[in-house]
C-alpha cells in the first residue's frame, strides 16, 4: 500500500468524484464551499493491491477513508480467526471511528485494487474546532450506524421515522423564492419613492430615511439575510446616502445603552457556559415540594428571581426546559400530556415572560433607557423601573399562572417524585472557579446598577467591569467568541443609533404629530396606552420581536409626552406587547423550549393554546394597571 499527499483531480467539466465522496459522508453534508476545499487540500491519496491492508485492527486510529474505486473487507480478529464484519464497495467511506476513538476497532483490507484518499484525523479535529457542530453530527451518524448494523445482525427492520423528524427535514415550499422576492421589493420600494414629494410635516431628507426604514422593514417580514444585517445596511445606507453623517448613523455602538448589553450579554454567556445558571435553578426547585403543584410553583417562581440576573431570555429558556421536561417524566406524563405540557409551560413562562419587567431581564430594555432624556433615565434606574413595572409583573403572573390551572388540567401522577434535583446538585459538586467569577459578575453589576442613583455612576462602566471580572476567568476566547449573541449586538447597536437619526432629519417630530393626531379620538392616556400595546400585537404577525420592539420604541418613546403619556411608560408597553406568540412562529424562547425538550414536553397545538392566552393576559395587565400607573404620575 502506498499513500502520498496528492491532491485529488478536478475537473472543469464533470463532478469531481472526490468532491462527491466528501459530500457523500452524511456529516459533512452542510459544509459550505470553503470548507470542502480545504477538506480536499488534506487529503492523502492511498492505492492497495488485492490482499493489502489498509489499516490494522489495534493500531492508532488516525484517519477517515474514502473509496473512489474497488472494494474493501473489514474484520476482527477472533481465536477462530478473521470474522468478516461487512464488505465497503466504492463510492464509499470506512473508518469513521478513527476519527473519534484512539485505536483502530477493525482491520481494513483491500480485496480488488483500491483507490482510497486518507483524510488525517488532526485535520478533522481543526474543522471540528472551528465548527463544533460537526462533531455532534458525527456522534449522531456513528450512533445510528451502530443501531442500524445491531439490526442487520439479528434481522430486525430499522424503525420507522416519527412524523416530527421528517418534518424537521422538510423545507418550506417557496422559502427561498418568498426571500427572493423580498431583497427586492426591499430595494425598489425605496428607489420608487426616492423623489417622491414628501408629506406635509417632512423635508426631502426626513422622507428617504422613512423610506429606507420601509424598504428594512420589507427585509425584516421576508428576511433575505438575518435581522442584524437588514440592520447594519439600513444604517450604512442612511449614511452612504449622505442623509446623516456616519458618526450619527453609528451612534448607537457608542452608547451606554449598547456597552451595558454587552456586558449583560457576556455575564449571561458565562452563568450559562460555566453551569451556574443551570445550579441556581436545580436551588430554586429544591425549595418548593416535590409535587406536580409544588414544582409547578417553583418553575414560576424560580424564573421570575433568576430573570434579573441573567439578561437574556433565550439562555433562561434553554437551562429550564430540560429539567422542567425531566419533571415531568418523573410524575409519569406521558409525552404532550396536559400534564407535561403544564410543567413545561411553567417553566417556559417563569424564565421568559417577565423579561421587561426588570431592567436587567432583557438587554432591548436597555434600548429604551437610551431613548429616554437625562432626568428619566435617573428615575427608571433599576429599583425606579422595578417599582414602576411592578403592577402590570404582579398581573401577569397571577393571570399566567391561571391560564396554566385552567387550560391544562394534569392527569394523576405519582404522589411525589424522587428527589432527582439532589443528585443533580450532588454531581455538580462545590462550586467551581468559573461559576464562582460568573456569580461575583453577576453580583458586581446587580449591586451596581441598584446603588446606581447613590453612586452616580454610568452604567456602561459597571457593565465594563463585570465584562472584565467574566472574561478573568469564566470565559475565555472561544466561548467570548461564540457564546455571545453577537448578531443581537449588531442589530442593537444599528437601530439605537437610529434615534439620533430621527432627531437629527425631525422624524421624530413628523411620527409624534402623527400619532397625536390620530390617537386625539381616544382623549384618556389610558386608552391610548392600550392602543399602542394592541397595536404591537398586531404588528407581531408581520414582523419578528426583536425589530417590533425596537422600531416601536423609536416611535412612540419620544411622541409620549405629547400623548399625556410617560415615555418610559409607553416603551415598556411596546416591550410587554411585542414580547409574546399566538402562533409557534412567533415566539423565538418557544421555539427554543420546544427545540429542548424535543417536541416531546408540549405540541404546537398546545403552545397556540398557551400562547393565545398569555397574549390577553399581558394585554388585560396593561388594561388593568392604568389606575396605579396614573397614582404614580405616569399618566
């Protein structure tokens, strides 16, 4: 057998056969272009004679093969001899599991003339550490082959697939044609009303960074690129344009507003990345019985005391859905069970739904901090936003916690569970370094930003100092890298600077008359706050949360005071109403326990139910907080 590094022909004018043998191993299937070609540059071409061997049982396991021509037998050794295990005909790959185990499980041998290309196994590991996605997708294959060749041994058929997997792989019909369709009318609809006289109210200037904001908002509803890049194309076009000055256009990277969500995003990654947030959870459960309605009780009410701590939603959602599932097994519910679904739920809501009610629950929130002027943002500091918000929070889990009972009456369960959450915290052990700088993070900016009114310190230098205490010994350079929601940043960061943009062409000025005007029929703040918070609900069929919130907040935080409404009142109603779902589509923290508990917790029909649900309530708890609201001088 010889083996030498020649790189593998291509050929202009028919599929490279090499090409298609890497595209051929079913977990390389999603690299992109750049990846193969540089997969191809490691490869070491292998050629063996009838009888030759390959590779010997035992020894290190170093490579992956590929099989471009000829057949290969792969044994084992036993005291009775060679035991064939199965034949390879080319095109083909063998040896994955020397890409994961350190000695060879079989001897490979040629049994016709062979033309194989050797993939290194260092090399696989540098891809691997560079897309980790890769190595759960190799485990995932070795696991499945090992079942489906345990099968063909003892003649039993290969499972049938379950409806959700296949639907899993099913793209929608006509995604791509929808985006497609969508980059263009984003860019046409602005140069259509480019020269288009502008409305009365607005100058030339003012009316295309409207229809800008038109053309982003086409981009947002199809989606041709991800939100942040809508963002930063929507801001590099104002300024291209020469509408505003880059430096306005790109304010928002600058501000407050935007370091204190970096580092609430970095505090975040790290309380997830080390297991602490994963630890005070399995705490929280601890304290409440060990019945359905106990641990019903501690999913709300555990989530509601970790939210403050740990700005971000999605990462909240993702540690407690595992364990709310895990409850619910334990109760013996059966999968999408009323049973099930209501811890699950609980779950869900206790860690997402009361983002906005705390300052530090949601980094958007800090978005409308910024639109805010300098007196309002000394009120609404984090005790300030916590008193204020608190009657419309108290509403919503009273109302959540109803819609839980009612909607999903649990069939009988076992009279207790096991204390399974002791063991957990049992085989986490003390706690370790990471978790001891994340919680110090965490408790450095919490501290902070209560005593912020005494101190008199900008946030942004609070969040800076947590983000340094993280990254001393929490996270290091590749979880920096990965764990936070950078694209969030990106997408933050370009529309806080938006409204400097609107001040600057008297947008803001044209909006506030303009919702004034229509809004003067309703004549009592109250209902006017109401109808802003309908509105955003309904705004949320068309477009996701995350521009909902921010785009709305830019309307209506600085047309408030006009309206007899505080401006940090109207940006929490936007924030309260566009943070929901009716439909599975819209919630991202839905689709998030859905996807971690492997569509076995609950079922979209079930989640509509909830969702419905959780959406009158937050808009009753609206309604219903307007009397205490006025008391304290918002209205």
């Amino acid at each position: 057998m010889c083996a030498s590094p020649i790189l593998p022909r291509v050929s202009a004018h028919a599929n490279d056969p090499v090409v298609d043998l890497l595209r051929g191993v079913p977990f390389f299937k999603g690299l992109d272009r750049v990846d193969l070609a540089r997969l191809l540059g490691a490869l070491e071409e292998v050629r063996a004679e009838p009888g030759e061997i390959i590779a010997h049982e035992g020894t290190e396991a170093d490579a992956l093969y590929l099989l471009e021509r000829g057949t290969v037998a792969i044994t084992v050794a036993s005291p009775e001899g060679d035991l064939s295990l199965r034949q390879v005909v080319a095109p083909a790959h063998f040896g994955e599991l020397g890409l994961l185990l350190a000695r060879r499980t079989a001897t490979s041998r040629a049994l016709t003339n062979v033309l194989a290309w050797r993939m290194p196994r260092a090399r696989f590991e540098a891809l691997v550490r560079d897309r980790p996605q890769i190595g759960l997708a190799v485990a995932a294959e070795l696991a499945d082959a090992v079942d489906r060749r345990s099968r063909e041994y003892v003649g039993a058929p290969e499972p049938e697939r379950r409806p959700e997997e296949r639907a899993r792989d099913e793209r929608p019909a006509g995604r791509d044609r929808t985006r497609v369709v969508g980059a263009i009318a984003a860019v046409a609809l602005p140069a259509l009303l480019w020269n288009v006289a502008p409305p009365a109210g607005l100058d030339p200037t003012g009316w295309r960074v409207v229809v800008l904001l038109l053309g982003a908002g086409i981009a947002w509803l199809a989606e041709p690129v991800p939100d942040f890049g809508v963002a930063l194309a929507l801001v590099a076009a104002w300024g291209g344009t020469g509408l505003v000055t880059l430096p306005v256009a790109f304010s928002g990277f600058a501000s407050s507003s935007w370091l204190l969500a970096l580092g609430a995003l970095a505090l975040a990654a790290a309380m997830a990345r080390t297991g602490l947030l994963f630890r005070i959870a399995l705490l929280l459960l601890r304290t409440f019985p060990a019945t359905a309605t106990g641990q019903l009780l501690a999913l709300l009410v555990g989530g509601v005391l970790v939210t403050p701590i740990v700005p971000l939603s999605v990462a909240r959602v993702a540690a407690i859905m595992p364990v709310a599932s895990e409850i619910g097994q334990s109760l013996g519910y059966a999968p999408r069970s009323n049973g099930s679904a209501r811890l699950a739920f609980g779950g869900l809501i206790g860690y997402w739904y009361f983002s906005s009610v705390f300052l530090t629950g949601l980094a958007t929130n800090f978005f409308v901090v910024q639109l805010l002027s300098p007196a309002d943002r000394a009120r609404f500091s984090w005790l300030g936003w916590l008193g204020a918000a608190a009657p419309v929070g108290v509403l919503c889990l009273i109302g959540a916690a109803a819609a839980l009972l009612l909607l999903f009456r649990p069939e009988p369960a076992a009279v207790r569970i096991d204390d399974a959450t002791r063991r957990q915290q049992r085989v986490l052990g003390p706690l370790t370094r990471g978790e001891k700088v994340a919680l110090l993070a965490s408790g450095l900016l919490l501290a902070g930003l209560i005593a912020q009114p005494v101190l008199s310190v900008e946030p942004a230098w609070l969040a800076l100092a947590a983000l340094v205490v993280v990254t001393a010994g929490a996270l290091d350079r590749e979880r920096f890298r990965t764990g936070i929601d950078w694209g969030f940043l990106m997408l933050f960061g370009a529309l806080l600077g938006s409204g400097g943009v609107m001040q600057t062409t008297h947008v803001d000025r044209w909006i506030s008359a303009g919702l004034v005007e229509r809004t003067s029929g309703l004549g009592d703040p109250g209902l006017i706050l109401v109808a802003i918070a309908a509105a955003t609900v309904v705004l949320r069929f068309v477009l996701p949360s995350r521009p909902t919130m921010l785009l709305l907040a830019l309307a209506v935080v600085p047309a408030a005071p006009q309206l007899g409404i505080s401006p940090w009142l109207a940006g929490l109603s936007v924030l309260l109403a566009a943070n929901i779902w009716i439909l599975p589509y819209q919630g991202l923290e839905y689709l998030v326990a859905r996807e971690a508990t492997g569509g076995q917790a609950f079922d979209d029909r079930q989640g509509t139910r909830i969702g419905a649900a959780l959406t009158l309530v937050r808009l009753l708890a609206i309604a219903a907080s307007v009397p205490a609201w006025k008391l304290m001088g918002l209205l």
